[in-house]
C-alpha cells in the first residue's frame, strides 16, 4: 500500500475535525502501523494545558463582564490590589473592578407579620402557654375575645376578655365586627377584627386563641395564610386530672367537657404543629411555640394574610 500524505496546512483546522473524520472511518480501513501514526499526527491538549485555556478564558469572560458599566460601555480595566493589602483597599479594589458598589442591604427580605392560631381541648392550658409567650417575646399581641360568659374569678376584663351581654355580642355580629364567633357551652365568643388590622399595621404578629370549632373557621377563612398550633397534654388522664383542679365545672359540666375533648383531638392533624405541655414544663412549651414563629419567620417563601 502506498503512503498517505496529509498537507501539513489541515493542521491549522481544530483537532476536533480530525478527531471527528477519523473517527467516523473504519478501523479497519488503514493499517495498524498507518493508524498509529495518524493518532499521533493529530494535536491534543493533555488535562493540565485544557484546564489552563479553560482557566483563562473565564476569566477574560469574567473580567469582561466586571468591565462594564451600567449603561452598556467598557470601562478602563482595573487591577486588583494584591491579596496582602489592607481591608479596605480590598474592598474598595474589588468594587472598582466589578464596576459597582456592594450593597449593605438585607439579602432576606423582610418577614411578614403572623397570625398564629393556638386551640386544644379544655384544660391544655392555652391561656398559660400564651401569658407566658408574651412575657419572653416581643413584637407579638393577643387578641382579647370577646364572650358572653360570665367572668371568672381573677379574670381581668379588657385582658382575658372583653366580657359583653349577649345582646352586645349579637350587635358585634350584625355590625360584622367579628372575623369568627361561635356558641360554645351555651356562651358566644368571637373575635374583633379591628385589633387585628391595628396591630399587623405595626408589624406585630397576632396570636388568637380559639376552640377547635373556631380554629376549623378559620382554617376555611385563612387556609395556610396563618399558622395553627394544636395544644395538648402530655395524657388524656392528665388533662382529666387539671379540669377537675380548676373547680370551674359541675360534675356533669366536666363529663361534657371530657367527652369533648376525645373528640377534639381526633382534629390534630389537621393543624400545623403540635405543642404538648407538659405538667410543670409551661417554659417547655412556651419556647416550643416560640421556635414554630422563629421558623416561619425563616421561610422563603412567606405566609401573607388579609383581614
């Protein structure tokens, strides 16, 4: 067989065209020697010069890019200070060659205020769990309720609840006052709206404290616009035991009260957490609940509700 003779200007195109040609040929077209001396001929780049050609050629991308000013047009290359050099002259050294200047705003937008609703059965111990969450935490305001019981001893009004006729409370309603309201144990109670809207205006979050008639109201008013929290005690004979300590109900109040709350846990999945306390660990769950806001707080991609 005679030689192959190949014009030494192809070698100007890329090696990838030859790669290519020869690649689509047979083996078996050439001879093993002739082969050989084909796969030599051809020009490669070992890994350490093609990580080099990368290497610079980002970096002409890079410095092109950080070349260019706001409006389009190059401006004059500028040279990085050495990496010994002081803090500031870094700072200042790296700026000009980005062609801008770092902003010191948050990079995590702000978080939007919270409406977190805390029910559970009878008893769980809601009102301490909330006393306590606004003795430790700032920037967090209870909606007072508005009810038509009658107060009970060491009951403060206008602070555990605004106490109303329930003529005064039916007015609320028809004045659509309320955002939610229910009869419960024969007594209303709902929830003003206007210190809602008051308080998120300054950016506090809002925790409303409901029955799980009432958090079921809100789930259909709100959905995942606001947080749900399920209190429960660490046992059903505990929670047993802390209504009959209240000395609040009769006998047959407190079989109502019990048959109530078995139904009422069978709710708990559909809230959000769930937060047990425990007999003598109201800090416990206190910073539990304080650690779900802390967390919604994180979101990326946050809750937002309307009143």
């Amino acid at each position: 067989m005679g030689r192959v003779v190949i014009a030494p200007r192809l070698f100007l195109l890329p090696s990838m065209f030859f790669r290519r040609v020869f690649t689509s040929l047979s083996r078996s077209q050439f001879p093993t020697p002739l082969r050989s001396s084909i796969s030599v001929a051809i020009p490669r780049f070992s890994g350490r010069n093609r990580s080099e050609i990368q290497r610079k050629r980002f970096g002409s991308r890079l410095m092109a890019s950080a070349a260019r000013t706001g409006d389009g047009r190059r401006s004059p290359f500028v040279p990085l200070p050495s990496s010994d050099a002081d803090k500031a002259e870094l700072y200042k050294g790296l700026e000009a060659a980005l062609g801008s200047s770092f902003s010191s705003e948050p990079l995590s937008p702000p978080s939007n205020p919270l409406i977190i609703v805390i029910s559970g059965p009878s008893g769980v111990g809601k009102d301490a769990v909330i006393k306590r969450l606004l003795e430790v935490r700032q920037q967090i305001h209870f909606v007072v309720t508005a009810t038509s019981r009658a107060k009970r001893p060491g009951e403060v009004d206008g602070k555990d609840y605004y106490f109303v006729t329930k003529e005064e409370f039916l007015s609320m309603v028809e004045r659509n006052e309320l955002l939610e309201y229910a009869l419960v144990y024969g007594d209303y109670k709902g929830i003003p709206k206007q210190q809602i809207r008051d308080y998120m205006a300054k950016g506090y979050d809002i925790v409303l404290r409901v029955d799980i008639q009432g958090a079921a109201t809100l789930k259909s008013m709100l959905g995942d616009s606001a947080v749900f929290i399920f209190l429960v005690a660490e046992s059903e004979a505990a929670l047993v035991k802390r209504l009959i300590d209240r000395r609040t109900e009769t006998a047959e109040m407190l079989l109502v009260r019990v048959a109530t709350a078995r139904e009422e846990v069978k709710h708990l999945k559909k809230f959000d957490y769930v937060v047990v306390n425990a007999e003598g660990k109201l800090d416990g769950a206190a910073k539990l609940v304080e650690s779900i806001i802390d967390a919604e707080k994180a979101r990326v991609r946050q809750r937002n509700v309307q009143i």
